[in-house]
C-alpha cells in the first residue's frame, strides 16, 4: 500500500454535471479560463464525505484552490460510501474529465474504477489516503503519512505521561477512524509499533473500536468503553472530533478530561485547539486538511506530461497543551 505524499496542481475546463449517484452529492463550478496547451482543464473531484472538521476544511481547501487556479471542478461527496465514490468516478469518466483525483473511503476495491480510468486515458490522483492496488493505476498520492502519525501520537504520549507525572500502568482506550480507511489502519499500525518496541511492560491498549471519525461516534464509544473499563487512564483517538466526543462521554461519567484521563488526537483542528487550550486535550497530532493548493499544483503538472513524486507528503507538527493558546489564533481550520 502507497502511505501518502504532497505536491500537485489541480487543472480545470469546461463540461457540464451530472450522471452520479442519485445518493452522493455533486456539484459542479466553472470557474476562471485556465488553460493546458490552449485547452481548458476540467478536474473531477470525489471526496470522502462531511464527517468532520478535518474533513470540512479539506473540502473547502480544494474548492478555494480551483477557483485560484481557474479550474472547472467536477465535486462530489461520498458520504462516506464506497459505491457513492465509484459512481461518481464513474460519472466523470463518461464525462471525459482531464484529470480525476479523489480521497478512498477505504483501501480496497478500487482496481476495476482505476482500470477503467486508465483505459480511459484518464490520469488519476489519490488524495490524503491511499489505497491498496496496482500502483500502476494512479500517479501519485498526496497526504500525510498517517502511520508517522501514529508513531508521533506515541511519542508525544511519552511527553504527556511526563508533564502530568503519571506512575504505575498506562491503560489505553483507542478509538479507531472507520474501518478499513487508510488512516484508521496506520495510525493505529503507528502508534502500536512504538508501544511494542518501548513500552511492553507499562503500556497497554485495553479496549480499541471505531468511532467512524465522528464526533457522535466518539461520545457513544467512549460511553461504552468507561462501562466496561472504568480504568482507562489514556484515550487515544485517531481525529479531534472523535476525541471531542468522548470528552463528552468522559464529563457525563464524572471524570475530568485532560487530567483523569489523558488525551492524545490527531488532526489539529481549531475545535480540537480550544478544548486544548480549556484544558481537556493534553496534546494534538497536527495533519494538514489543506491539500487544495498542492493538488491543483499536481494536477497541472500531470495535464502537461511532466513527471510528479510517487509520494508527496505534508508538512505537519505536534503540539502540547501548553501550546495550545498561543497557536490557536494562526489556526487555518
């Protein structure tokens, strides 16, 4: 599997909307008079869906750098449905679209869609995830590299345990992104390699489950994992808005994030930065949602035959809490 990578420039033409999914929602912009070779460039874009503030800000990023650029964007949301995102990739083949880029839901079952972009001439271009097929079949990922981001989550735990002078076992609570999606799967690869090599004896993940990258979803585990585990002194979780809702689920149960329960997201987004900064957040992951920018970069380059990264990664940092109320005013999304 390709993990991530950071680069682009997306182009755009003409060409009316249409043909998806009756269930996914599309729309179609045409904007400025941006050209390749005299034609106009038209990009489809499939994204994943609106589950989070992460993913709201990556949207509007796209949008926001195809119009800069003078692109004619194709969008599409998912809802977080695989067979949404095929149909949709589908629709933009028929369309004849110049390039097609788009986040997976998940990492599998995408070589029969890929293969017939490729037939199609069509090149194709993964954003913020990856997925698990012939390489062959698209030109490049741009994103984070979500198991680093893992292996980071683990590192700055250290920093956490330290600063709140935590003694004795550390028992974990994880709540995992959706099943089968590329960052769910690293970050949690991620942070278990760095628990398995440096913290055998005094670490332990008690009780791990998806919160489907969403903030109800992570309030209603949460919930769940404090009835069955009411020991559970660390929750990892593997985006702000899941760690929001368990923040949630940890008050109504008479804890006090932050202090009886340590808390480690990753994403970095300003929800997530003020409830750092109030204290209920020890320390954030940073991953950068704006990829808008990179990926109308990319997708020129690739419309003019010039030859991109394999993988182009974004630029990321980690932050403690005693940061946080400094870096929330330069807060982007």
């Amino acid at each position: 599997m390709l993990n991530r990578r950071n680069f682009l420039t997306a182009a755009v033409g003409v060409v009316a909307a249409s043909g998806l999914a009756a269930c996914a929602k599309e729309d179609d912009s045409s904007t400025g008079t941006s050209t390749s070779g005299g034609k106009k460039i038209t990009l489809g874009f499939s994204q994943v869906g609106s589950e989070s503030g992460w993913r709201s800000a990556n949207t509007d990023s796209v949008k926001a750098a195809a119009k800069e650029a003078g692109y004619t964007l194709k969008f599409s949301d998912a809802q977080q449905k695989q067979e949404n995102q095929i149909s949709a990739l589908r629709s933009y083949i028929a369309q004849k679209v110049d390039v097609i880029a788009f986040s997976p839901v998940v990492v599998t079952g995408w070589d029969a869609i890929l293969k017939e972009a490729k037939a199609a001439k069509i090149p194709v271009v993964l954003t913020d995830r990856s997925v698990e097929s012939d390489e062959s079949l698209f030109v490049t990922l741009v994103g984070s590299d979500f198991t680093d981001e893992g292996r980071r989550a683990a590192k700055i735990l250290e920093k956490v345990l330290e600063t709140a002078g935590h003694k004795g076992k550390v028992k974990i609570a994880q709540l995992e992104g959706t099943t089968g999606a590329a960052p769910a799967i690293e970050r949690a690869k991620g942070f278990k390699e760095i628990m398995d090599a440096e913290h055998k004896d005094d670490w332990e993940i008690v009780v791990t489950q998806t919160g489907d990258f969403t903030r109800a979803g992570g309030k209603q585990v949460m919930a769940a994992f404090l009835q069955s585990d009411p020991d559970i002194n660390v929750l990892y979780a593997h985006n702000d808005d899941m760690g929001l809702g368990a923040i949630q689920a940890i008050e109504a149960a008479g804890k006090k994030p932050g202090k009886d329960i340590l808390i480690v997201t990753v994403d970095g987004v300003k929800d997530g930065f003020i409830a750092m900064s109030e204290g209920k957040i020890n320390a954030i992951v940073e991953c950068n949602p704006l990829l808008g920018p990179q990926l109308m970069e990319v997708v020129q380059k690739v419309k003019d035959g010039e030859t991109v990264e394999r993988w182009i990664k974004t630029e990321e940092s980690d932050f403690m809490q005693d940061q946080a109320k400094d870096a929330l005013p330069t807060r982007k999304y």
